[in-house]
C-alpha cells in the first residue's frame, strides 16, 4: 500500500533527520540499536483524551520507503561536503530492519503512553520521525474534535463535513475528511476523499445557485416525471399550491428551488436563507416539498445557513406541520439541515436553547481545529543498545519516561476502564483479579491499588522483518471502534467541560527505575 | 504546469458544485454569462491587512482542469438519477472560456477588494469555487501570518520555518514552507519543499542526537582533517580546550557535538539545550567551535530550545566573548538560534526585553496560524447575463458589492498607498493629480475626497482564451515583491496590534448603484 498522497515519501522530513544519520553513519553508528517513543504529552482541547489516528498512512509510508536516484541527487546538493559512499548507503536504506509496535488506530488514548514503539537501527528509525509525527498529529488532532463534535451534538444527529474550502491546503482537507469520518462523522461534501476512502459525501447548493435565477422566466423546462412516469406540469402546480398557501415569496428563489427539485425530485433539500428564511425560503421549500410529495417522491428537507439556529428551526419545523393541515400532505418529516460556523459551542448552547435540526454541516472550527490547531505529539529516544536514555528539563510534564515500556488498560467489574498502566517492556503483565499497585509517573503521593477485573495490552506489532498487516483495516471499522468506546469510556472522563483526569500509571518497578534514572542523571545547581 | 500535488484535480471539490452544475445544465444554463468575486470580508489576526497567495497555484488547476473517466464514473456513481448525456458534457468541461482577471501574488491586499474575478459559462465559472478556496484560503493566511512574523522579529534577523510536524497534513506543511518563504521567510527544515520551490533548507541535530551519545567511547573517529588538509586528533584537541576553559561540562554532550563537527566542520551548529544550557551546552560549544576555528573552519553556532531566549542568548553572547579571552580565537561572531514555541508576542516581549538571537526557528504557530487558523475567503456571484446580483443579509459586513468591478490603488506623493477604490468595470480609472471622491461602502457620512500622486490598476489578466502566463512568476521574485511591500506601505496599517484601517472605498457612482440596488432588493419587515 502507498501512502494516499505522493508528497509523502522520504524527502518529506527535516534536514536534520538527514544531517543526523550522516553523522550517525560516518560515526559507525548507523546500525546501533535504538527505540522511540511516539507519544503527546497533553490532551488537546481542554479534554482528558484523544483519539488516536494516523497508522494505517504511516504503514504505507514505513512499507514505500526508499529514495529514488533523484531524491538522492537532491540531498546530495544540499550536504555538498559529505562523504559519497554515504549516498549509496542511502539509496539501499528501507525499513526492514524495523519493528514497530502500535495502539489500534481509533483508539481513546491519553497523555504519556506511546502511541507507536519504534525499534531498529538508530539511522532508521531516526530518519522516520517527521514524517511519523506529520502523520500522527493533525490526524489524531482532527479525529478527536470530530469524537467532541460528535458528542457534542448527540449521537441521534446526522453531522456532515464541510470543512474542503477552509482546510490548510488540499491535503489539510483530504485528511480532515477521513480522520473527522474516522472520529464519528457520518459523511463529508468533498468528492475526491468520497473517491479515496468510500466515505459518504453529500451537498446540495449554495447562495450563488439561488442567485443565479432571476425569475420563473429562467426555467427553461416546466415539467417534471412523478413516481409513476407520468409528465407534468411541475411549475404550474408549486405555483397553483403558492396560491393555496396564501404565499408572498421571492419568486427568483422559487424558481431556482423548482429548477433544483426537477433536477433531483428524489433529492430535494433546500438552502432557505438567501433572501428570507422564515418569510420567503421555508414557504418556498414548502411549496415545491409539497408537490413533490403530491407526485409520490419524498423531499429531504432544508438547510439554514445564517440567523438563530435554534429559533429558525423550530419556527420551521412549525411551518412543516402547520402546512399538512392547509394542503393534505405531511412533509413533517422533512430534515433540518444548519450550517453556519458551528463549534463546539454553538452545538452546547443549542442543546441548551433546545432547537429542531437534524443534521450538521461543520467546516472551520471542525477542520482547522480553532479550538487549538495543532496536537504536540513528540518522538523521543528512550533506549539505545540497551540503555535507557532520558532528557532531563525543569519543565516536569516534559520529562520523557526512559526504557522501553508495554501499556495495558485495565478495567473495572463494570466493563469501564480504569487507567493505562505502563511497565518495563518484558515484565509480567498485570493479572486479572490480582491487586496490582499503579503509580502517578511524577507525584510520589499520588498511588492507587487497582484489582482489575480485565487487562487489555495496547500494543500489537504492526510492522517487522519488512511486513506489515495482511489486510489493512478499513476506515469504517476503524470508525465503528471509536463509536463504541465514546459510549465504552466512563462519561467524566469524555466530558468535553471540566472532565475527570483519566490516571495514566507506572508500575511501582518502572516508577522506581525512573526516578533512580532521574536522581543519577539530573545535576543539581550551586546557589549562593 | 500541472498542480504540486496530484489531489489538486477536478474532484477537489464539495458534491453541491455537481449537483448545481448538473441543474444549470439540465436547466439549458449551463452557458450562461456569469461573473464571480473571490475576496475575504476581514484581516487575519486582528491586522489591517492580508498577503495575497495561492494564484500561481490556482492557474496550475484552471490550466490543467479536465475530468478523467474514471472520475466520471465516481461522479456518476454520486449522482445515479442523473441524465447520462450529462457525464458525456461533464467528461468535455474544460476551462478554456472562462477569463480570469486577479491581483499580483504577493500583494499586500485588503478586505472586500476581489483577489480574483472569474467571468465565463455559468457551469465552469461555479465549480472550480472550492478548488480556488482552498488554494488561497490557507496561502494568503500563512503567508500573511510568516509577513507578521516578519515584522515582529525585524528584517535583520534570518527566520526559519521548522513546522512540517505539526502542519495540518503532508500538504499542510507543504504549502507551509512555500507561501511562508513567500511572506518573508529566509528558509525551511523541510527538505521535500526545498526540492520542490528551491527554497533554502537548513537544519542541525536534534535532542536524540545527543541524547544517543553516552560518552567520548561513542566516538569510532578520532580524527579531523584541517582546512589545509592535515588530519589532527580532535578528540584530544577538544579535551584539552576544555581543560583550558575550566570546563565541567557534561561529556555525553560533548561527544555529540565533537561527532557533528566531524561530520559537518563547516557547518557546525549545536542544539545546547539538552543537559543545561549554561552550565553544559554553551561550554562544550565553545570547546569544540574553538577548536574548529583553530583548524580553519568557521563554526555557525547554537541553537536554544527551552528556558527563557532573552537571558540565555545575552549570557551565551557574553560568554562566545569571554572564551576569546582565554583561547585566542575569536567566536564571538557564531550565530544563535532560537526555537522554542515562538510566536508574534514571544518576538515582541523579546524585543523588548532585549535578547542576542540572530536566528529565529519558528514551527507551530507559524504553519498553523494558531492565533486564526482559518481565512475566510468567500466566492460570490455578482452578475449573471450582465444583471448584477446581490444576496442581502442582515449582518452589513457580509453584504456582496455586486456587479463587475474595477479596483485602483491611489498613492500620495509620499509614495505611499493612501486607499483602495473600486469602480463599476468599465469605468473610467481615477486620474493622476485629480480629486476623486471616495466613499465607505456602508457609511454614508464616511467619504474622503482623494487626489492621487499616482494610480495603479490592482487587476491583470492571468487567463483568456485557455491560456496563462507565458511564464510563471518565481517564488523567489515574489518573496521580492512582499518584502518590498512591507516596506512601502505605511506602516500604521501594517502594524501588528491597534493598526489604523486602511480604508477600501467605493466610487460616488459604484456606492449610489449600490444602494439603489439595496434599497430595491431589500424587504422591508411589518412589526407590530
């Protein structure tokens, strides 16, 4: 599998991935053996989680990679002194020699457990990083506010992605689309990624479609088939059914609503602000919805794209219902589309207000990530031929945990997780119904005994000796898994407000290895 | 030329491009005459002005715009009710009628003045809006944002792009290190952008280079070679400079820095940050650039990562002049890097604190645009078959200016820009030396009357008869072009916080043909 975009091959990094290994090989050290830690160290958004996306790209990126002659050239021109055997060494370096360990994409993950163990030869598995972290944190960024937005708006609602125009470049928008599908988005307006990934995508029209008619006398075709096959005269009757309702509506919408609905009877959804919304867009939605239903076919409903959401749509909806008793025709049924710079306050405030809209259309706030736009996850060098490495810094929360680590989740008789537990790679894994003692990485007061009722390890090998998966996992599947925990994770921990710090643990072994680690390594200043 | 990135392609865009298409055709409008403004309603990051980025882009996909069979058949798959003569006219679409007039690349723009007209066939007119979105929505930002951070560290500092891990996707740093070089920027980390744009590309080690050193036994080398070829023990050399200094520092770092400078002597720049700046880094920086100097090389210098940029930059400065004392050599010229986090306040509150940095490494507030991660550039119909068109809404802001228009740029006989005025197309351009009167498009007690020393025509020509520029403008001209720029336009417009508003204006007979048009579009709401 090749990664979905072609810029993602192995010129995608920093120069000194490149200036590293250099050194690294005219050093002997090429094939010294090192692991890495991929990790974020704060949750994003305020919340106490993440969702972790990102993997199956960079499978395809760890299984593509290779330099071609003129990539080589290239980077040869930009390290001009460098020794020329180390370009032919470069032209053979693939990642074979790598085993990489990994959390299931989709997954609810949080702060300081690796997310991808890397291990193998140091120039190797150094020289991945950027494009490993490129690939990890907009994606995992962006897939965790779809999982907020998604629990924001509730999970009866329909939301759909809009975010293609707004995005940070094309790609910014390719990967919003997948990864906010992946986060429990249920379609998207961008056509390519419906192409690349399978997702849903729908639309309908924009203020410029309706502008674009400027009266009946633009619609050059004035019938229409119903369900049974038969023509007929579709404008006469929106406009003899107008008469009925007793309407005042602006007449150039009503013919591009009449235009819109001849070209998709079975589609008809309608953007209801350009001119009035309440005045002239819903009594023309109303008009054309109802013939439509006269003709057999079911019209799908509206889009509000301007105003008071939460008043607009149950005005609305009264409309829908108000107008069955003047025509004999139930279109109460029909949907509430809204759609103007929704965040994630505007869903809490209109849950509040209470509102009738049954799907959401998000761009901006949902693709770029307003909130905060970028994730900080880090790759770290934790071991290297067998020794634990480790950087030191005042900043606490910054401190890497050294060695190589397994990760368990542990959970209650309730079927809810408790916490991650990290160990030392290789020691026993904590037992179900046995009382295991699980530490706060950096705060000596803070213990809990946890007798979990099942253990569940979180890596799995994703790559070694040159393979990865037999068969990818699908992106609905993976979508299907971040659905269930968002119901699977105790509530607190989710809450988008104020939610209850999830513990991440080292256990007492691991706990007491580090903080000798810390103690021999760190030095301690003169004062006075 | 052909987009940068393959997933810049006709299927780009939201589904309701199709779907409108598809009516408009259906509808015997396809060929309509239609005329559309792209522009943006408001400044970025509470500035008075914008960067106008993404045409040189945006010409590769109108150029190279054509539907393939294959994206036929998804298309269809879409829209399965639809005509199948349709996909057959979809299949011939081309851009070779539109024309599309726009502002210079690179201009310093502001709100409502359209960066680009496109006038054509309805159908091809609308659906590349997206497309165009996207490829200037995130450009014009980021280039806006990298012009701030221009002017917030000063022109004399060299400032580097280092976001490719945290951009929003693989084309998200892509178009990241292009259109902030565009802005101001000297040069990127990101090696796949140097191969692409000829952007300058610099890089050194990181914190795991160092980190992978657990002492001087990693070093398998001991020698160097000087610059008059002789080889010398640098190892020893090293040590004994440090000697010399009195140095304690921490011998896992020196080694690291010892394999760099043998790897790169004419290229030595160290990451001092990773034990302790002062105590540690700074000194065995200067151990090692001593004794590089000694050979014939010029080392570069230190980069600092963490701690507070104004102490320790004046304090390593302090101590490359001291050393000088001791050894001889004189280093107090080695360059000093600063990366830690920076965005606009962190340059100002260091310009005001004062700080010895030269070099500025700036990553995720830069790509991301983390203070306003969105632009909001719109597509707007103004004109269809020659009638102007307008969608009226509450909020004044967001009112369309409708009809075709002109734009100048009226210069005083300081030279610089004293406004931008729009004018109904066709109309007769603003004369040197004559006074012109010149309203707000809303306010009707704001009018100035201007007598301009100069007048420019912001629109050129950049595609007619399917035809662009002969020849593409460089991105190093137009980095040019911005920098120049920012030094011609008065400064209280450009400046970054309580700028004064450059004011964008409308002619006396654009503004009465305006309003008449409001007032008859308008309805007028019946309270009581």
């Amino acid at each position: 599998m090749k990664p979905i975009n072609d810029l993602v091959n192995p010129l995608l990094t920093d120069l000194y991935q490149l200036t590293m290994i250099y050194t690294y090989w005219k050093n002997g050290r090429a094939g010294d053996s090192a692991a890495f830690d991929l990790f974020f160290r704060k949750n994003p958004f305020g919340g106490e989680f993440a969702i972790f996306a990102g993997l199956g790209e960079v499978l395809c990126f760890v299984e593509s990679f290779a330099f071609t002659d003129e990539q080589i050239s290239y980077v040869r021109s930009l390290m001009p002194q460098s020794e020329p055997e180390f370009f032919q060494w470069l032209r053979k370096l693939d990642c074979s020699q790598l085993r990489i360990d990994a959390i299931r994409e989709g997954t609810v993950v949080f702060p300081r457990v690796p997310l991808i163990r890397v291990e193998g030869p140091l120039c190797v598995a150094q020289i991945i990083e950027t494009t490993l972290l490129n690939l990890v944190n907009y994606p995992t960024l962006v897939a965790t506010n779809a999982a907020r937005f998604r629990m924001a708006a509730g999970f009866d609602k329909v939301l759909l992605e809009f975010g293609l125009r707004r995005a940070q470049g094309p790609d910014g928008a390719i990967s919003a689309s997948r990864y906010c599908y992946m986060g429990g988005f249920d379609a998207t307006s961008n056509v390519l990624a419906g192409r690349l990934f399978g997702i849903p995508v729908r639309g309908t029209h924009a203020h410029s479609f309706v502008l674009s008619y400027r009266g009946l006398s633009d619609l050059r075709e004035r019938m229409i088939k119903d369900t049974t096959g038969h023509t007929v005269d579709f404008v006469e009757k929106v406009l003899h059914m107008r008469t009925t309702l007793g309407g005042n509506s602006n007449e150039e919408e009503l013919a591009a609503f009449i235009a819109y609905a001849q070209a998709f009877p079975e589609n008809f959804l309608a953007l209801v602000d350009t001119y009035d919304t309440l005045s002239s867009g819903v009594p023309n939605f109303i008009c054309v919805a109802t013939v439509l239903k006269s003709l057999g076919y079911e019209p799908v409903g509206i889009r509000l794209d301007s105003g008071d959401l939460s008043y607009l749509s149950k005005r609305a909806r009264r409309m829908f219902a108000d107008s069955g008793e003047k025509t004999g025709y139930d279109i109460s049924g029909c949907l509430i589309t809204a759609s103007n710079e929704i965040d994630e306050d505007v869903l809490m405030s209109l849950h509040k207000e209470g509102h009738e809209v049954d799907v959401f259309g998000i761009g901006t706030h949902l693709v770029t990530c307003s909130a905060q736009p970028a994730l900080g996850a880090v790759y770290k060098l934790v071991e290297i031929d067998g020794e634990p490495r480790i950087k030191l810094t005042q900043d606490i929360e910054k401190v890497t945990i050294p060695g190589r680590k397994d990760a368990y989740r542990l959970y209650g008789s309730d079927g809810r997780a408790i916490l991650d537990l990290l160990v030392q790679h290789g020691d026993a894994p904590p037992v179900t119904g046995k009382r295991v003692l699980c530490r706060h990485p950096f705060n000596a007061l803070k213990r809990v005994y946890v007798t979990p009722a099942a253990v569940v390890p979180l890596y799995a090998t994703v790559w070694e000796s040159g393979r990865g998966p037999d068969e990818p996992v699908t992106l609905q599947k993976t979508r299907q898994y971040v659905l269930e925990q968002l119901n699977d994770i105790r509530a607190d921990h989710l809450r988008l407000n104020n939610p209850t710090p999830y513990k991440v643990s080292l256990s007492d072994t691991l706990y007491g290895y580090v903080h000798d680690l810390w103690e021999k390594e760190a030095t301690i200043a003169e004062l006075g």
